[in-house]
C-alpha cells in the first residue's frame, strides 16, 4: 500500500514536469544558442537610447505602437507581429530574443506557421543587436 503510494507520487511528479516543461515558456520549446548580455546594459542610457532609435527605424512599422508609425498592415499578419510592452518580455531570456532577432523567420518553425519576421543578423552589429534586446526588455512592463 506504501509502496504505490509512493510510485503514484513519483508519477504525479513527472506527469506535473512534463505539464510544466509544456506550458512554461513557448520560446523554451526552440533550441536556440545559450548567450550572455552584455553586462550593465539595460542601465546604460546610451545604450538603451540607440535600442531604442533602432527600434524605431527597424520594427515600430510591425511592433509599434499606433502613435510609432505602425502600419495597417500589421492588424492581417499571421502570426501577429507580437506587442513588446507586455511583461513577460521583461523575464524572457534575453538569448531568445537575440536568437530571433537575428534569425526571424527563417528557419523552422517560424517559417511553416507563415511569420513575417525578417532576420536581421545580416543587417546588424552584434553591439546593435544587444541594444535592441536590452531596450525591449526596458519597454516592456
Ligand atoms: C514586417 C514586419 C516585422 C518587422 C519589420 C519586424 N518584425 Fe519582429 N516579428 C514579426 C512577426 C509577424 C512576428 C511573429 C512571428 C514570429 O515569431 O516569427 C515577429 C516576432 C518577433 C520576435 C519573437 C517574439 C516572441 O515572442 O517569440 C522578436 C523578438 C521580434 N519579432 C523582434 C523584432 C525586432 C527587434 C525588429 C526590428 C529590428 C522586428 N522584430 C521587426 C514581424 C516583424
């Protein structure tokens, strides 16, 4: 009687992990390369400044808000182009959002779910890329 007790409890266990691993993070369910930010950096004025210039120049026509010059266009994206004040960008890991900057849409399974992301790797400094990271996490609250 103990005995399945105890088997019941390690299967709750693992039956909860699995919940857990699936509903944690959906970014978690990506492999995406372990990155450190650059440290200081979301106290650093400057820094966030150029995030910020960045952001608006290269993504406020997707991400922004109305009054940030987004489009029209971004109401018929699917998926949609995801609002950055919302507060769990602030936890989000910050190697994830480096990784889909750069990355965007394409490679899998951004590219099958039809994303419009562009990837940016090309296009910006690894210093930049940091920027825009850090700011995000700022804006978001
Ligand atoms: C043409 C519109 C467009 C532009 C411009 C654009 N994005 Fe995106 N972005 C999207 C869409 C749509 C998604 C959602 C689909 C996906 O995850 O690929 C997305 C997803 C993301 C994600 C993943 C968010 C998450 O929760 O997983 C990040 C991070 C991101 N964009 C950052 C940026 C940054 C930073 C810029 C500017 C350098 C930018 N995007 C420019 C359309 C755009």
């Amino acid at each position: 009687m103990r005995e399945r007790t105890i088997k019941q409890r390690i299967l709750l266990f693992f039956v909860l992990l699995i919940v857990f691993a699936l509903c944690g993070c959906a970014e978690e369910i990506v492999d995406y390369p372990a990155r450190t930010m650059p440290d200081g950096i979301l106290k650093d004025k400057i820094q966030l400044k150029s995030g910020e210039s960045l952001f608006m120049d290269k993504c406020a026509s997707c991400h922004g808000k109305p009054g940030e010059g987004r489009s029209d266009r971004a109401a018929f994206f699917e998926p949609p182009a995801p609002d950055f004040t919302d507060a769990h960008y602030q936890r989000m890991d910050p190697a994830y959002l480096y990784w889909r900057i750069e990355v965007g849409k394409s490679i899998e399974p951004f590219r099958t779910q039809g994303s419009v992301m562009p990837a940016w790797g090309m296009h910006l400094t690894e210093q930049q890329l940091w920027q825009i990271v850090a700011y995000l996490q700022v804006r978001a609250h």
